[in-house]
C-alpha cells in the first residue's frame, strides 16, 4: 500500500520540487504574428527557440493553457534517449536507409539538446550515463537480443549486449539475466529543462500568454476565449491533449503513463544497488517501466497505469489512481528488494499522444500555413527537439527564407495516418489491449519460455504497432 503521505498529483514531483510558477500574462485581445504557436512543452518551445535564432525579426506568439511545461514536457521520466516511436515502420514505408537517416538525427538529437541547454545556462540535472535496458524473464532476454541486433544493424556501434553479472556490476536489477546498454542516451530533470527553455525563448523576445486555452485552430487564426491570433502559420504543439481542439479528438489517442518517486535514498542502500553510472533504466516487459536515479539520490519510475480514459479525457492536474500508485512501487520492490521499507514521497501521471499507426510525425500543409509535430507515444524528449528543428526548416522553406534540407526530407515528415476508431471501440480496443500486455507478461514470468508470448504478438498485430 502507498502510505498517505504520497503526494499525488500535483502536476509532478519535478515542479513540486521546482517550486510554484506563476504563469505569465494571457492574451488580452486579437493579436498578429508571423508564427503562432500552440502550445508551451518541448515542442512548441524548442520551435519558437529554433526559429528565433534563425529569423531574429520573426514575431513568434505561444499560447499555452496553463504553464510552460503542465503537460508531459514537466512529468515525464527524464529519458533524453534516441528512440524514436515508428522507425520501423518508416523502413518498411521508405527503405532502411531512410529510416537509418531518423536514426542518425535522433542519436545527433541527444548531443544536441545536451548542446543547447549547455549554450542557454540551463541546469537540468544533466547526466550522459547512456541507458541500460534489462531482461528478467527467458522470453524478455530474447526480445532483448533481437533489439540488441535490430538497433546494431541501425549504426548504434557502441551498443553493449551485457551478461547478467555485467549487467549487475552497473545496476542490481534481482533476477535480471541480461541487458543492453547504448551511449545514446541521459538524465535530465523535466521540470528544470522545460522551465529553462522557457526563459530563453523569453530572453529571445517570443511572446508567452500562459493561462491562455486555444478551442480552435483554423487556417491563420488561433481563437482563444481572450482573443484571436492571426498568423501565417499556426503550429500545433499540444501532443497528448490534442484530441480537446475542435474537429481533431480522435487524431491522437491521448494514453496514460504514470510516475512515482522515492524519498532521498541513504548510501548504504545505494551499495547494494549500484548505478553509480545514473543509466537511465528501462525493461523488456510487454507493459514496461522506465526508470531514473536523480541527483538527489531518489528513484523516479514509471509505467503504465489505468492507459487510457473514455471519450479521450485528459487531464486531472497529474493526479493517478491509488491503484497505480501500488502497481508502481511493487515493481520497483521487485526491482529492488532492499527497497521494500523506503518511502514514496509522490506519485503523478500524464498524458502522451498516440497516432493510430504508433508513428511520430511532424507536419507542415503548404497550402493552409498549418504545422503540427507529436505522437511520439512516450518517446519525446528527445523527438521533440528533432520535431521542432524540422518544423523551423518546413517554415523557412514555405516562407522563401530556406531550402530543403536534410531534416525536412526524413521520412516521419509529412506522413499522414487515419484517426482512432469512434468510442466505445477506442475506450475498449486500449483496455483489451493492456489487458492483454499484463496477460503476456504474467505468463512470460510463469512459463520461463524463451518465445515472446502469442497474447503479445496478437496485440501487437491488432493494435497496429506490429
Ligand atoms: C509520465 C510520462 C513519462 C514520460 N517519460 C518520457 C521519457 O522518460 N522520455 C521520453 O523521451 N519521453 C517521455 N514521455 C513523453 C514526453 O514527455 C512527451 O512526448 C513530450 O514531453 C511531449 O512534448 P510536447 O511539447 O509535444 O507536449 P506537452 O509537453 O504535453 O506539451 C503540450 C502543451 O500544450 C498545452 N496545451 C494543450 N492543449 C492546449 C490548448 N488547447 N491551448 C493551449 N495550450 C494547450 C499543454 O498545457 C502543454 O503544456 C513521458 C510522458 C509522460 C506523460
């Protein structure tokens, strides 16, 4: 059970720890500007970074409903890693070299962020420890060696594949039999990365209204309650809470995934973990978890909890079900066992975006001035950055002001997919679907078969991710 002094909600640790914000003014009346951005997370303010330090005179507006950073930008688990959701697929769309070339931009894309936030005097807990993913089961260590190979074959040279007494001389993961670990990866802390940001798109001379909800993006106009911004190019950068703008709320199906943290774990403890190289960790569970050691000496880890929320529902300020808040801490005890006394001192979720093909994609229509980048189904940190460096060259490029260059001809741009199927189905499709993952799992742990369970491959193959 987690003890009743778990805060939960609360938007997240990261900003409970960062202390309150005062958001900044909200739009008073119509306004004009070369570029309107929606949105106040990674995405739309690395776009309005990227694109002022391109075009210093461009007038550039963020609308944000709430504060820099409310969405998953200030709650997530701190992975600044080179995954990318959908790489795959854009092999079987465009070729293996195509997506050889996503692979590349996203592993640049971590040095690049590390770069950037360096450049601007950001202090996010910063730390390039890599990320170590771990097998604890015969059917994971199986999976684990074909991604080994899969992510080799894509130029990660570097990629160690680690027995399990290597694996524990970095992490003590109990039961763990293997793990994989690849240089392209670091932890940072959200909340300070997005706060920081922020500041310097500010310092820049962009215009930021918090407190300021978009209901409508049309064709050069941004229609909030306080007023209507007009611009040549609108950009769409509100990722998991998308499906709340008029006419888009089966675009991306807006998933859960929730986080706990632990109090300020002692050294003594830390001895018989290890992870003095602060790896970001992940699993190679069907519903897996993700994992960070902080500068503060906790463990923040996350997973999934309740996925989904009928009728597309978003948000509740991060608050998660005490369910989950269970559910979490259960894998971290089982992760590790000299855990079991230590204190959860919060627990939030968030929302990310899902496209119905499980691709990221970032997106400019020539002919309406509309832009749009996210569905990075929980690997954004990093994809944010690349999404929004390419949003800035689609933009140069329209304007007269650029050429093509070799981030606008990835093949994640301008990609287009269908929309979620209408509820009950969606609600029901998600629920069957992480049911059927938790059934894979258990039945992995139990059987101790080599093979990836057929409950697992029947979702993947359903759900579009196969
Ligand atoms: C719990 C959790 C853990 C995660 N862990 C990781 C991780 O470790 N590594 C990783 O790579 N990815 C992770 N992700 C995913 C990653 O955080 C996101 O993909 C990324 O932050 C998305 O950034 P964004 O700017 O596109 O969206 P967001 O950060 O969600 O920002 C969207 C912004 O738009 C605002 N907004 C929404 N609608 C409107 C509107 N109508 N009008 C005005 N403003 C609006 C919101 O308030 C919000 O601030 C995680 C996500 C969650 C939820």
């Amino acid at each position: 059970m987690n003890a009743p002094r778990t805060l939960n909600g609360h938007v997240s640790h990261w900003f409970a720890e960062h202390g309150p914000v005062t958001p900044r003014e909200p739009l008073i009346g119509d306004a004009t500007a070369d570029v309107c951005i929606v949105g106040g997370g990674y995405t739309g303010l690395w776009t309005a970074y990227y694109l002022k330090k391109a075009v210093p005179f461009l007038r550039i507006t963020v609308l944000e409903r709430k504060f820099c950073g409310y969405g998953a930008s200030g709650r997530n688990g701190g992975w600044l890693y080179n995954g990318i959701a959908g790489r795959d697929r854009y092999a079987k769309l465009h070729g293996k070299d195509a997506a050889a070339r996503l692979q590349q931009a996203m592993n640049d894309t971590v040095t690049e962020v590390v770069r950037a936030a360096d450049d601007e005097g950001i202090h996010a807990d910063i730390h390039r420890g890599g990320v170590l993913e771990v097998a604890y089961t015969p059917a994971q260590l199986t999976r684990l060696k074909a991604f080994h190979e899969d992510e080799v074959g894509y130029g990660d040279r570097e990629r160690l594949l680690l027995g399990a007494r290597e694996t524990a001389e970095r992490i003590r993961v109990a039961g763990a039999v293997g793990s994989t670990w690849t240089p392209h990866g670091a932890r940072l802390h959200p909340a300070k990365l997005v706060t920081g940001l922020a500041a310097a798109v500010d310092a820049l001379g962009v215009s930021i209204h918090e407190s300021t909800p978009v209901t409508e993006i049309r064709p050069k106009h941004a229609i909030t309650p306080y007023g209507t911004v007009r611009a040549p190019y609108v950009l769409r950068c509100t990722e998991g809470f998308t499906a709340d703008l008029k006419g888009l709320r089966r675009t991306w199906l807006p998933m859960n995934s929730s986080m706990i943290v632990t109090e300020p774990i002692p050294a003594e403890l830390w001895e018989t973990i290890g992870w003095d190289g602060r790896e970001t960790l992940g699993d190679m569970a069907h519903a897996y978890m993700y994992a960070q050691r902080t500068a503060d000496d906790r463990i923040a880890l996350g997973g999934r909890g309740v996925p989904y929320r009928f009728g597309s529902r978003t948000d509740n300020d991060g608050r998660t079900q005490p369910a989950t808040v269970d559910a979490l801490r259960e894998i971290l005890v089982r992760f590790f066992p000299a855990l079991a006394r230590t204190g959860i001192d919060h627990a939030w979720s968030g929302v990310l975006g899902v496209p119905r093909d499980w691709c990221a994609t970032v997106a400019l229509d020539r002919s309406t001035g509309l832009g749009w980048a996210g569905g990075y189904v929980g690997s954004g940190v990093a994809t944010a950055n690349l999404a929004a460096r390419t949003l800035r060259d689609l933009v140069q490029q329209d304007s007269g002001q650029g050429t093509a260059t070799e981030l606008t001809a990835l093949p994640w741009v301008n990609h287009k997919v269908r929309t979620w199927e209408p509820e009950p189905l969606r609600w029901l499709g998600v629920q069957s679907l992480y049911a059927a993952y938790r059934t894979a799992d258990h039945r992995e742990a139990g059987l101790r078969s080599a093979v990836t369970d057929p409950i697992a491959r029947w979702a993947d193959r359903v759900s579009g991710r196969g």
